[in-house]
C-alpha cells in the first residue's frame, strides 16, 4: 500500500554510461556470493525503525512552470526517439525553481551505510523536468517514476527509460525525468571527460534561464521533485493524473548518486516510496560523494551497502560488468525484508537496445528479441573489436519495474535470484560454461538455450568498448552440435522460457515476444 494519499540522441544513447580507468579485477573484500534469503515482508507503510535524524531540513515547495514551449519548441533528451502518442502517451516539460540545501556529514560513514547528515549550505535553482504521461488519465496505474537523468558523458538521458519504456507505457506508468545534476544544464566536465552539451548550450533559448549551483545540491533537488509532484504548491507536472506512489530510478553513474541519496537523504526526506538502483558499482571511482567543490569535499566509502534499515524497498539490478569491471562484487549484500538484488546472466552494463533497438521500440515487435550482431552500434564512435552484447538486460528490467511496483504498492516482494557465480580467489572472475555463458544469476532462455556468447566483461578499445560486453555467435557446426533441428531448439527455448517467467524474472508479454522471435528464427535449420 502506498504511503501517500490519493545527430545529439545518438550521442546521447551512448553516454547513458559511465566509464571507469583502473575498475578491473579488484580484491572481493565481502563474501563473493552472498545466500539469497526469502523473508516475509510487510507492507511498505509498516513499522520498520530508522534512526532519528540529527537535522531535518524543512522538505522546500519548488515553483513550477509550464509546460515549456519556445527554443527548437521541443524538449531536448536521449531517450527514446518514437512519437510517444503511438504507444497512448504524451510528453510535457517544466521548469523547477526554488532554494536547495547541501548536506554535511555528521559522524563517520561506514560501508554499512548508515549514515547521517545535517543541512548545509543553501543556494538557488532552477532546472527542468521532463514528464512522459498516458494522454488517457484512466489508464494511469497509479505510479510515477522519477529518474535521475544520466548526464555522465555531459548530457541529459533517460537510460533507464530507454531500457525499460515497454513495461512502463504497457502497464500505464507515469514517468519524470529531473535534470538534477549541473553538468547536464550548465556544462562542466563530464564523469567520461568528454565534451559536454548542456541544455543551456543545445537550446539556449529554451534554456537559458536554468541555473544549477552544483552537485552538492542535487540531492535535496531530487527530493524536492518528488515534492513537485506529491504537494503541488501550483502547477502541478501530473496535470489530473492522482498519484498513489513514487518510485526513484537511476542507471550507472545516477545509481551511484541514489545509493548515497538512500543512505544519506532517504532518512531525512522520506518522500521516495522505493527505489530501483540500476547498476551500481564498487570500486572508489564508482561512488557518488556526498558534497564537493565549491563546498567542501565530502567522499563515501567505496563498496558501500544499501543500508538495512530502510522503510522503503530496495531492488538493486546488476549486470555481469557491473559486478567485475564496476566492482560490485564487492558490495554484495544480501537479501532482506527491504532489499532485493538481481544480478542478470549474459547481461553487460549497455547492449544493443540501449544503442541500436530500444530507441524505436514500441514494445510489439518479435524483434525487440533478436540477436543484433555490431561492433559499431552508434555512428561517428570508432567501433569495437568485437559485436558488443546483444543480451536480455531490457527483458529483465521489465519484470523488476513490475515487481518493484508491486511490492511498494501490495508489500508482496519481488522473487529472491541466485547470484551470478564467481570464482574463488582475490580476483573478480565469473564462472562460465562450457558455451561462454556464466553461470548462476537471473537465468533467460539466451544463455540457457543459447545461439552466442553473451557477456558482460569489457572489450578493449575506448571507454564505450569496456563497458559494453560482448556477443559470440556460436558458428553452424556448434549449433548444429546443439540443437538436432529447428523444432529441437523451439522447444527447448519455449522451456527455459516458460521457467523464467514460473520464476517471475521475464513478464509473459515479452515472453511471447521472445518465443516468436526464435520460431521465426533460422537457427538450425
């Protein structure tokens, strides 16, 4: 139950990520595969203790206007590039102004998370949202996602919009995007270190008046969006639409930037009503540090957890990159009556629907399913030595958006997964079969009835390369060592299938997908 009442996009599809020098191989200091357990779990508008915070700062009413018109006369987003009335939605831009409060650390900050801050400094803003709503209020679930827009490669994305707008327009989600960081409106330099294109850059007159006064206050900026949406003070960017929840997104560098929101913020702010955190990571490089320049630099531990005593739940997402280029392995945790992490076989940090299929997906097509072999999925970025991975990572995300969701709403949690299995010793190694394909983790019909190699670890070449995996087609004879025919390979595919969504980890829609997609397949016949 909820907790309240009633030429640039392709630039942008490959920035969704961050990249990361010296993240490779790193000594596992928490036990490499922590056992899954399966608690019982109350309502998310139960009793569940957290710490009294040492400073509450009074939660701002932002000022909203719009919706925006003017400039190119359109908002400007990596996201996806289909008109959103194809699949019943429509799209409206606001601006978001007001005074944001830096925090300051109170006590030390250990790997457990369990923090705690005390308001600092305070200063003006003004920064932009971007809403994604069904045209028809009836068919509204209920939920608005709120995603930190990625800005790591120096412009706004909506990396976990493109990866997971299917089972979000399908199931009548509302999504926001916030421009929360300064680097994404105002330029700077960007986490990859590459140019960057600012809104206030691309559209100037749209955008000029914007204003960002840094990172250190982009936590409470985020805050202060969901109180845009929750406790309109005027204009409110949901229009009629009546709100029962709020869930907080982010995907690789905006994840780092929510495990240290949830850790430090969530206590004082309590607006959020659970959150995905999509591939974190664990190494020094792969965390978000609580305040900095020009306010005094305050880091976070790296291989920190999510802290255990949220009242709110948690789903943690996690690809094979993730845990061994980004370090997670070594900020594993386990399961609990508030956290749940999924770590997804054959999946890498982004993949061709990231870059090649997700932007003109409208969740209908048997294609979404297709292995996608390039080694140069986005024009004017010198490809890779190898296809980049072509693997399940959107299927999966669907199944946890809808989990996740129906665990905030019902307090029924979402399925406890297997952990991806790592080999023994310092190093971070998975372990993988006989095909290429690792073992343990979320299990899909791609690497249990498999036709490639998928994997998560990086290639070589640029900071792209790295962070994109790989896909090794399996070659006629191998396939045909595999499977006796055609139908064999159907009905084997159809099985493993079947046991991924008997196990709560594909959805059934794009398991029909899915299962068409191999019919009409080639393979061995």
């Amino acid at each position: 139950m909820s907790r309240h009442g009633s030429g640039l996009v392709a630039v942008a599809l490959a920035v969704v990520l961050i990249a990361t020098s010296g993240c490779g191989d790193s000594e596992v200091a928490s036990p490499a595969n922590p056992p899954a357990s399966t608690p019982t779990l109350a309502p998310t508008n139960a009793s569940t203790p957290t710490p009294t915070p040492t400073s509450l700062p009074s939660l701002q009413g932002p000022t909203i206007e719009g919706p925006i018109s003017g400039g190119s006369g359109k908002p400007f987003l990596g996201s996806t590039t289909f008109d959103l009335a194809q699949v019943g939605y429509s799209e409206a831009e606001y601006f978001m102004s007001g005074t944001a409060t830096a925090f300051t650390k109170v006590g030390a900050f250990a790997v457990d998370g369990v923090w705690s801050v005390a308001s600092g400094d305070s200063a003006a803003y003004k920064t932009r949202l971007l809403v994604y709503r069904p045209i028809d209020a009836k068919n509204f679930n209920g939920t608005v996602v709120v995603e930190w827009l990625n800005e790591s490669g120096g412009v706004d994305a909506a990396a976990d919009w493109i990866t997971g707008h299917v089972e979000l327009t399908r199931a009548g989600f509302a999504w926001m995007g916030v421009s929360a960081q300064r680097v994404g409106v105002e330029g700077g330099t960007s986490l990859l270190g590459s140019p960057t294109i600012p809104l206030k850059t691309i559209d100037p007159a749209r955008y000029g008046s914007l204003v960002h006064p840094g990172d250190s206050f982009s936590y409470d900026i985020f805050s202060q969006a969901a109180q845009a949406i929750l406790r309109p003070a005027g204009i409110n960017p949901l229009g009629d639409l009546q709100i029962n929840t709020v869930i907080a997104a982010g995907d690789s560098q905006s994840a780092f930037r929510l495990v240290t929101y949830i850790n430090a913020i969530h206590p004082l702010a309590d607006i959020y009503d659970g959150f995905l955190v999509h591939s974190r990571g664990g190494n020094a490089v792969a965390v978000a540090p609580l305040s900095e320049t020009p306010q005094a630099a305050i880091t976070v531990p790296a291989a920190t957890h999510i802290r255990a005593d949220l009242n709110v739940p948690v789903l943690i997402f996690e690809t094979e990159t993730d845990l061994t280029f980004l370090g997670y392995a070594r900020a594993q945790q386990n399961d609990s009556e508030r956290i749940r992490v999924w770590e997804v076989a054959g999946a890498a940090h982004a993949d061709t629907y990231t870059t090649v299929v997700g932007g003109t997906d409208l969740g209908s097509s048997p294609d979404a399913a297709a292995l996608v072999v390039t080694a140069a999925p986005v024009a004017g970025f010198t490809p890779c030595p190898g296809p980049i991975n072509s693997g399940p990572q959107h299927f999966v995300l669907n199944a946890a958006l809808a989990a996740l969701n129906q665990w905030v709403r019902e307090g029924s949690p979402p399925p406890s997964a297997p952990r991806l299995e790592l080999a023994a010793g310092a190093a971070i190694t998975l372990v993988r079969d006989a095909n290429g394909n690792a073992l343990g983790g979320i299990r899909t019909p791609q690497v249990d009835v498999p036709i490639a190699a998928l994997s998560g670890e990086p290639q070589a070449g640029s900071v792209f390369c790295l962070l994109f995996g790989s896909t090794t087609p399996f070659d006629d004879a191998m396939l045909t060592a595999l499977y006796a025919d055609h139908a064999a390979y159907v009905t084997a595919f159809n099985a493993a299938t079947d046991r991924a969504v008997a196990a709560g980890f594909i959805l059934p829609p794009d398991a029909d997908l899915m299962k068409a997609n191999a019919a009409a397949s080639s393979i061995a016949k």
